[in-house]
C-alpha cells in the first residue's frame, strides 16, 4: 500500500473484527483465493494473524503492532498479511492452532502464523509486542526471522513445515482399540476429573479456571447413574455462579477466571458459554432441586434477551471485555462509586454481601462476587434478615441502573449458526424445566431464522450480518443446529422440527463422514480444501462437534426410529475410541454420548389434546427430574407414526390425555394422570448435599420474620382501626 493508508481490503467484510482492522496500514486481505494466488504467484510468505473481536489481547497487538507504520511497512514489503475472524473460519483457526501447539506447545489468541506460499505452517506464537517486553521478542525482530527463514535453507524448510503437518495428519488416524468398555472409560475419565479437581474452590487445576462445561455435563450422567461426584458439581458450579465469573448485577457468565476463586474474570461475554452453561445449570437444578442453579439460568436468560437478541429473533456472537480502551470497567466499581449510590449504611452491608474491599481487585476496582451468605450479615451487621435481603436487592437494582448509563462494550452483532443452535437448546430446555413458554417462543423464532436465511440449496451457511448470508457451514453449526432442533421438538412437540433435522441430518452425514477412517472433518465436501482435514474430536473451547452430532444422531434415531442415525453414533464412537482409551478425560463430550447410547432411553408417548389440564400436569412430571435419556413424543395425528415411530399404534383412551412409558427395555401400562405418571417413573439419584443447609435455614428464618412482622402490624392497624369491619348498614 502507498499514501496515506486509508483502508485495505478488510473494508468490504462484514465482520466486526475484520472492519476492526479496515484502516489499519497493513495491506490485510481476508482468507481467499484473492491472498493465496498473490502469495504463489509473488513467492512470498503469508503473516496469518487469528483473533476475534471480543479478545482482549488482539485488541492490543491491533493497536501496538498493526497500527504501528513502520512494522506495517515490513509486513507489506515482506509478507502477504490474511487476517481471519476465527469465528467465522473454525476450520482455518483449528488447523494452524494445532500447528501452533505442535511448534510451541501451547495456543491462544491472537494467533499469529507465517506460511509459505503453498499454505505450510512453519513459524508461529500468539501475542508479540511490538519490541522485546514481557519475556517476548518484538513483532518487528519475529517478522525478521521469519522472513529470513524462508528465503534461507528451502529443504530446511520444508522439511520444518512437512513435518509439523505430518504431526497434524495422525490426530486424524483412527488409533487401534483395545476394547475398553464404555463404562470404564467414563469412570476412568471421572478418576482424573476428581484427582484434578479443586476441593477449595471448586473446578479443575489449582490456576486459571474455565468454565469446562462438557467436564460437569459428563459428571452430571455420571452422578445420575451412580450417585457419585454430585460434590464436584455442586461446588464447582456453586463458585462460578456465586464468583466474579457470573455478571452479579447483569447475569450472564463471562469467558473464564484469571485466579483459582472464580473471582476475577475476564470479562468477554461470549454467546456460546453462556448456551452452554445455562443448559447445565438447568440440569442441574433438575438433578437438585437448589433455587441457585434455577435462579443463574434464568438470569443467563435475561442477560441474553435484554443484551444479546437480534431485531430478527436471533442472537448475536458476544460482547467485549473492553470499554473506554480498559478492560472490565463496565463491570467494576471503586468503592467510593457504591458508597455515594447507596449510602454508607447500606453500602457497608451490601459491601460485606459482595466482597467490596477499598483497594479493589483490579486497578482499584472491585469484581462484584457473594462473599458472606445473608443470615452471617445480617447477624454481623445486627439487622434481621428481611431487612439485609432487601438492602442487597435494592442496592443491585441502584447499581445496575447506574452501570446502564456507563459506555457499553462492544457487541460483535455477527450470527452464528453454530452458537445459536446452542442457545436455541438450551431456551428450548429452560421452557419445559421452568414452565416458561416465553423462552419456547424465543428459542423457535431464533431456529426459523436460522432455517430460513442460512439454509438453502441442502447446504447450511455459517454467518449472517447486515442482511447477508456468508460462508459455508462447518461441522459444529450443522451438529450445534441439528441438537437444537431436536431439542425445539421435545419441547414444543412440534413436528416440523423434526421433518427439518432429518433433512440436516441427511446432509451432515453426506458433507462430512470421513468414509475412510470414520468420524466427520470439520469441514464439508463442497467447501473449501485445506492442506490438511481435521475431525477434533476432544473437546476445547466448545464441545467436540463429533460429539454433539453422535448425541443428536442417537435421538434423532430413536425419536424416529431410523436405526441409520444409530449405526452412525456407533460408528463415531468406533472412529475415536482408540483415543479416548488413552486419554478419556480429553473427550467428555464423546463420553457423554456413550452413555446415552449405552443406557436404554427412558421413552414417553403422550396421546391426546396438549392444552388439557391433565396433559399439562404429566408434561410437568416428566420434566420435575434430570433424566438425561428422556426421550418425549407426540401423537399429533394418525400421520405422526410415520415421522415418528414411537407413536406408532398408541391412542388416548376414552379421548383423554394418556401417556405410554418405556423405561429399562420395560413397558408400562398407559396411565393419564402426574401422579399415576410419577409413580411409573424410576427414582432419580438421592440427593446428598450439605452446602445449602444454611441456604434453608436462612429461608425458613426469613419466612418466620416477615410472618413475625406481619402478625405485628396486622396487631397495629387493628388497633388504629385500619383493619375493623365496615358497620352493618
């Protein structure tokens, strides 16, 4: 480029993060045919740099290094610089992230890649200053180096670049297996779980935390089956709901934990985690009956609704970690900020509540966390217990108003095929577990967006902005959307949805079964080539793809039963268990679609009219517990047993709503009341949890308080005569 460098070629695309870097000095072109030919035909090295427009660090190489003119200049004259929105390319960011582990040992984001010509990784790291800091050589001396290894020893390098794509290509080998049944490799995976697991604060390892929701959804089915590891759960999840992680005053959970308490985030909010989690809280709250897991659901769904829906039902990718060029400011507080919102007594209780210090905990900012329970205040600050309620409410809702006036972080308004299908499950979920058909009604106009402007020719498209479609899509959207439509049957028995996953079934299966080795590669036939197929079938950021598709097949399959979709789970399960023998706790995700496929499905057939009170009632039933191997039908009509073979022959008897249960390969006489229905149902795991004793004690007190307090004013006015009959006329 040459002048004055007013924008390059990202100024056409329509990612937020792409357009981030529109006017930088650097000559960007986006992934394509356009870069590539350039890079071969000029014979020059490729500078691929990977981020996202949530990502803290990518934001601060984006401002050091790219807006930087001179290191632009040795970028432009040396290399042909490709900028990629990993969001929108999970194919490209998981190749040259596995090539960046096998050359370092470690990724992250900003991924920054050099290529020769022909697309070969050979040199790679992530965040680089733009001089040597923080133990790191400087991006200007990185880019020396990497331009002169490639104008260097050329078998050098190629035998460099071979050899770290060879590394890459046997992850995609099905390793021989021994025939470790199922039940062994997930009690196997739960062992190393429970050696790796913080009995202080709860999750994995003794550092940074993530919120590993795959890990937790394994344990779950475990515990269901066994009654063990309920202790690991309750803890973990307890802390990140109760810990900075979780927005205190927004809902939401943001990106991970900087420290082992779940204290101090980083405070990217992204749509994925928060589907995926508000899904395991649910079934947690299923599995337990604790008011908390209920409570951060529906506060996950408030924050997704309030902050994060699209004017056409559909939800956006994320929202920053940065405001006013800081991180976290949106979220944090200085303590003289809460004290002049809220008063000094009330700031002092609700400090105490929320573990408010003077010198904060991130540049003299506080991250708002439960630090004391409520019955421990208010007998420390000498308050009953309604009244200490009432203060923190109050003070959250003062508080919450005054952060809505503050400048708001970003919010990358990108849809996402992939992380939608996961918040559509998991709405789906929160109607049937809460009775709420406000979510039904959101998760189903998010899904016919999805069907109607990503779907289209029998091929599924990835990303959606600003009116267009863009980007074929990759295997996690066509699992994540398949998972969801089943989910959006079971929960509104609507069986369109379920016509509409057969068809995306089908198509999966043809776009990405590796017909060789098994397994399906993350990317499609009719899609772009790479230099190398992956599968991924361990679980990283987001669960294994694999995974969720063997999960969706397996219901799919037994929903219509279409034993095709079975055999194909199965068949999954062939193609990687080799692997998971050998490291089970890396493939939860796989795990967990084991044991489904391993344990007979709990099956329930409803016959008769959905709006009758009795109807209601046995729904109601069949969703009160965490059975995990639920598998709902409908009798909509005569028709519905050719869709859906379960229904097959069952009528309502005497024209009444009837339900038929199978459960443990036994079926059952059809009963038409919850109770008959509850007596039927096997029992779920016994609960033993201590930790929310004080929780219901705490409950009980403040019942008896405000009944106390109640009685006396009642007492009051009667004597005031506020409560005295009128004299009979």
């Amino acid at each position: 480029m040459s002048g004055s460098y007013t924008s390059n070629r990202l100024k056409n695309e329509i990612s937020p993060y792409l357009l981030q870097h529109a006017d930088n000095p650097v000559d960007w072109f986006p992934w394509g045919p356009e870069a590539l030919k350039k890079a071969e035909d000029e014979n020059k090295p490729i500078f691929l740099s990977i981020g996202y427009s949530a990502c803290h660090w990518c934001h601060v190489m984006a401002h050091e290094s790219f807006e930087n003119k001179e290191i632009a200049k040795i970028m432009n004259e040396k290399f042909v610089n490709i900028k990629v929105d990993r969001e929108e390319r999970p194919d490209v960011d998981a190749l040259y992230m596995k090539a960046l582990v096998e050359l370092t040992g470690h990724g992250g984001w900003p991924l920054s890649m050099f290529l020769t010509p022909d697309q070969k990784p050979y040199l790679g790291g992530t965040y680089y200053p733009p001089f040597a800091k923080y133990s790191r050589p400087g991006f200007a001396q990185v880019l020396q180096q990497a331009h002169d290894l490639f104008t260097g020893d050329k078998d050098q390098l190629e035998e460099r670049s071979q050899n770290i794509l060879q590394k890459i290509s046997l992850e995609n080998r099905a390793d021989k297996a021994q025939g470790v049944p199922a039940d062994k490799l997930i009690r196997g995976a739960v062992e190393i779980l429970s050696r790796r697991f913080d009995e202080d604060f709860g999750g994995f390892g003794s550092g940074m935390k993530f919120p590993e929701p795959m890990h937790y959804s394994l344990l779950l089915r475990h515990w269901a089956v066994t009654g063990d590891s309920l202790n690991i759960l309750d803890k973990s999840l307890t802390g990140m709901a109760e810990g900075g992680l979780f927005d205190q005053l927004g809902g939401g959970f943001h990106r991970y934990s900087t420290d082992c308490k779940w204290r101090v985030p980083h405070f990217e909010k992204m749509l994925y985690d928060n589907g995926l989690l508000a899904k395991l809280f649910l079934d947690m709250f299923q599995a337990t009956k604790q008011d908390i897991y209920k409570t951060t659901a529906e506060d996950t769904f408030s924050w997704l609704l309030r902050e994060m829906l699209s004017d056409e039902g559909a939800f956006f990718a994320s929202q920053d970690a940065d405001s006013e060029g800081k991180e976290g400011t949106y979220y944090t507080w200085e303590l003289k900020e809460v004290m002049n919102l809220l008063g000094p007594k009330h700031a002092k209780v609700f400090s105490r509540a929320y573990g408010l210090v003077p010198r904060g905990h991130v540049d003299g900012r506080n991250v708002l966390h439960i630090s004391e329970r409520v019955e421990k205040l208010a007998e420390a600050e000498s308050i009953p217990i309604f009244e200490a309620d009432h203060i923190l409410k109050k003070g959250r809702e003062t508080l919450f108003q005054a952060r809505e006036k503050r400048c708001k972080p970003d919010r990358d308004e990108k849809i996402i095929t992939a992380w939608n299908g996961l918040m559509i499950t998991a709405l789906a979920q929160g109607s049937s577990v809460l009775g709420d058909s406000s979510y039904l009604d959101s998760a189903s106009r998010c899904a016919e967006f999805i069907w109607s402007k990503q779907w289209g020719s029998g091929k599924l498209l990835r990303v959606y902005k600003d009116g267009q479609s863009k980007i074929n899509g990759c295997l996690d959207d066509y699992a994540y959307f398949l998972e969801a439509l089943v989910a959006l049957y079971e929960a509104g028995l609507d069986s369109k949805w379920i016509a509409r996953a057969k068809e995306l079934a089908k198509t999966l299966i043809d776009e990405f079964w590796d017909d060789k080795e098994g397994g399906f590669f993350l990317s499609g036939r009719s899609g772009e080539s790479l230099i190398s197929q992956l599968k991924n079938p361990a679980d990283e950021a987001l669960p294994s793809a694999n995974a969720v598709a063997a999960l969706a097949l397996l219901k799919l399959g037994r929903l219509t039963g279409e034993e095709s979709f079975i055999r194909k789970t199965e068949e999954i399960f062939n193609a990687f268990r080799g692997m998971m023998e050998k490291s089970p706790a890396g493939f939860t995700g796989l795990l967990s679609a084991m044991s489904a496929s391993n344990l007979a499905p709990v099956e329930a057939v409803l016959v008769g009219p959905k709006d009758h009170a009795s109807f209601k009632e046995m729904w109601k039933v069949l969703h009160t517990d965490f059975r995990p191997n639920k598998v709902v039908v409908w009798k909509e009509n005569e028709s519905t047993g050719t869709l859906l073979l379960l229904a097959e022959g069952k009528t309502a008897e005497n024209g009444e709503p009837t339900v038929y249960l199978c459960q443990n390969t036994t079926c059952h006489a059809p009963v038409q009341t919850g109770t008959a229905l509850n007596k039927l149902l096997e029992r779920p795991q016994e609960i033993r949890l201590n930790i929310f004793d004080e929780e219901k004690k705490n409950a009980k007190i403040l019942e008896q308080e405000q009944a106390n307090f109640m009685g006396v004013m009642g007492n009051i006015f009667q004597q005031v005569g506020i409560n005295k009959k009128p004299p009979s006329s």
